[in-house]
C-alpha cells in the first residue's frame, strides 16, 4: 500500500516540491514506500525470478533496488529541508512581532493603574528597534531559513554553542538599547563594576562557540571527526549528537545558559534603571558548563580503522583462503558516523579493494540492515581484482578513507 501511495504521489509531487505541506508528504511517502519494499525483500518476497536462483545476483539486485529508492528518498528529504526552511523563515518573523505586539498588549495592560512611564516607552522602543534589525536579517537570509541561518551549522544541524550564544547576544543588545533610550545621560547604568558579570558570560559563551568550531574543524581535518551533511535542521539538534541521541553536555550547557539568562531577565525587571547584575556564583556555574562542553568536544569522535579482513564463511563452507568471487567480512569500527544511519549515506559506502572501488551490498533485514553496520561489513571480491597481495580500505559516507589492510587474494 505504500508503495502504491508514493506512486500516486509522482507528478504532483514534483511540481509542488516548493511547497512545505507537498514537499513533507512526498518525503513522508518516499520514506513509507522505502521501508515497506525493504521490509518486503528483507522476506525474499519481489525478486525476479531471473536472479533469484543464484544468492549472489539476488542480493546484488536487492541492494541495487533499495540504493535507488534510498536516493529517492534523500532527494525528497533534500526537497522538504528546502521548503521547510522557507516555512521557519516566516514563522521566525512572525514570532519576531508576535512578541513585540505581546510587549505592546502587557505594558498597556499593566499601565492601567500606575500609568504609562518612560521605562515602558524605552523597552517597547528597544523591541521595535531589534524586530526590524531581526527582520531586515531575516530578509536577507530568507533562502537560508531567516533567523535561523546564523544559527546552522556546516553540516545543516542547529549549533547549540551558536544558539545559546545568540541568546545572550539578543538580551545584551535588548538591554543596552533600553537603557539608551530611558537614561541616555546616565553613566552609572553602565558602570563596569555592575556589568561585569554579565560581560563576562557573554565572553564565555562567544569563546565556547568559537572554540568548539575550531575544534570540529580540526576533527574533520585530521579525520577523527566524521559529518554527514543531515537534509535540514531540526530542534532536536540542540540537544542531541549527529545520531539523534540525546547528548549530556549539550543539555546541561543550555540548561545553564539558559536559567542564568532567565536571572538575568529578571534582575532587569527588578532594577530597570541598571544593567542586570549576574553574581559572580553564576558565572563560575556558566563557565564550569562551558569547559565541560568544550572537553567532551574535544574527545569528540573516532578514527575509522580496520582491525582485520576475513573471508566471509557461510554454513557448511569448508575452511579455505580468499578466492575472486569470495566474500570478504571486513571488521573494525566508525564505518558507519553518527547521522550516516539513513538508506541514502549507507549506499556511499564504498571499499577500496587493491584498484578496484566496490560498493558495499545492502542486506536487508525486517527493521533495518544486517550490512553493513558501524563494526563490520561484508562485500564480495570483485572479478577484476588480480590474486597477490592486495590492499584493503574503506571509504565511509563522509569521505574519511580508513587505515590500508593487505590479504592474499590466491587463484
């Protein structure tokens, strides 16, 4: 039935690729169509019957046919990513100035028995002045998701170290641009004794984010670190890893960072006449969380390697070396990077066979694929490649070649 659905779908989908609700459900119906003909092989089921006599042209066919879907599937995944962004671009204005009108309805609300003062005209004066900055940013950026573009990363995940180094961004130019307006001849609402604190975590979280780019940078350079590039950011990016498991140190940096701006907020409604003061307490919590995150940063990662070549034995094979035609298990770790899980990065992996680039066979099973995984994977010794000593490699999805193994390949 899915498949018959993602069949349907076909040419309306494709002149309506722009559009988010068009775009979601043909991704949505890529991905169904997908797992049900995986499911359906996985049980021997849809196999011609021209390759099925022979296991080797099956599971050739097989992995051939779910490579195809698998890149169907990415590109619409690629197509709604593109139309989702447009979406979050004008949510991201509308929640801009639902927020200023917010402002606006709450000060003439409260303004009603203690009448309006010049604090309230300086902090709606303040919201208006940032929602056309934040608006204008947004226009620029609107092929990239608006506001949330500075927020991307290279790999198209949300940074959380961005994020939360927006955040105190966004409140330090709030708070100086309504202290501007309600006291612009006072110095001593700017004095430095009582802002130090808060400078001081704006320069924690600006260094933690520069540092943990420099730190991913120098992973992928040194190959330690793998990126597979996801089809669009998602909210779970902050706090989760590349794989979409929920990450520790992400969580407790926004945690922090987050309450202590929210102190922050307040200590702002409470004395609007100052800077808000952030005790020295807090900012030894912030920094604390912040050198927690830029260590587990830094341990970030694992090298691919192979640990060794096999030749794959199936049941009642008898003991032999490898031959051409052979198929050879390949075991090690970090064939398979965190975000790499999808059908669409599992068929760019690729194993360097002396000169020979052979693609590794997906091998489906119900729920998932038995090949290949992030330990081991099997693939079958191609005819071209000639007996001897020959090198073996792998070359994962995000392109990191691992460390060269050599077997004896005989007649």
């Amino acid at each position: 039935m899915a498949v018959q659905e993602a069949r349907q779908y076909g040419e309306h989908g494709t002149t309506c690729a722009g559009c988010a609700h068009c775009g979601q459900t043909g991704h949505r119906r890529a991905v169904a169509a997908f797992l049900a003909r995986r499911d359906e092989l996985a049980t021997g089921h849809g196999v011609p019957a021209a390759v099925a006599h022979s296991p080797v042209a099956a599971r050739q066919w097989v992995s051939d046919e779910l490579g195809q879907s698998a890149r169907a599937v990415g590109l619409r995944g690629r197509e709604a990513g593109l139309a989702w962004l447009d979406r979050v671009r004008r949510g991201g204005l509308g929640a801009v100035w639902g927020a200023v009108l917010a402002l606006l309805l709450g000060q003439a609300l409260t303004a009603v028995d203690g009448g309006w003062t010049g604090a309230r005209t300086a902090g709606l004066c303040a919201a208006l002045f940032l929602a056309i900055v934040l608006s204008a940013a947004a226009q620029v950026h609107r092929t990239r998701g608006g506001l949330l573009a500075p927020l991307v990363g290279e790999d198209n995940r949300l940074s959380t170290t961005r994020t939360a180094a927006a955040g105190w961004l966004l409140f330090l130019g709030y708070v100086l641009l309504f202290l501007a307006v309600r006291s612009p001849s006072t110095s001593s609402a700017f004095g430095l004794a009582r802002g130090a604190g808060l400078l001081t975590v704006l320069a924690l979280v600006a260094s933690v984010s520069v540092t943990a780019r420099l730190v991913v940078v120098r992973g992928i350079a040194a190959g330690r670190l793998q990126k597979v590039r996801a089809d669009r950011p998602r909210a779970a990016d902050l706090i989760c890893d590349d794989s979409g498991r929920a990450a520790l140190v992400d969580v407790q940096y926004l945690v922090v960072s987050g309450a202590v701006l929210a102190l922050a907020a307040v200590g702002l409604v409470r004395a609007p006449a100052l800077l808000p003061e952030v005790p020295w307490s807090l900012v030894l919590l912030v920094g604390v969380s912040a050198v927690w995150h830029v260590a587990a940063k830094c341990t970030e990662g694992v090298r691919p390697t192979i640990h060794s070549v096999v030749r794959s034995r199936e049941a009642g094979d008898l003991d032999a070396p490898v031959r051409t035609g052979d198929d050879i298990e390949i075991r090690g770790c970090g064939f398979v990077p965190p975000g790499a899980g999808a059908p669409d990065p599992l068929t760019r992996l690729v194993v360097r066979i002396g000169p020979v680039h052979a693609h590794v066979p997906l091998v489906p099973v119900p729920g998932g694929f038995a090949n290949p995984t992030d330990a081991a994977l099997t693939v079958p010794l191609p005819a071209d490649v000639e007996p001897g000593r020959v090198e073996v490699s792998v070359i994962t999805a995000a392109g990191v070649e691992t460390n060269r193994v050599v077997i004896e390949v005989v007649d």
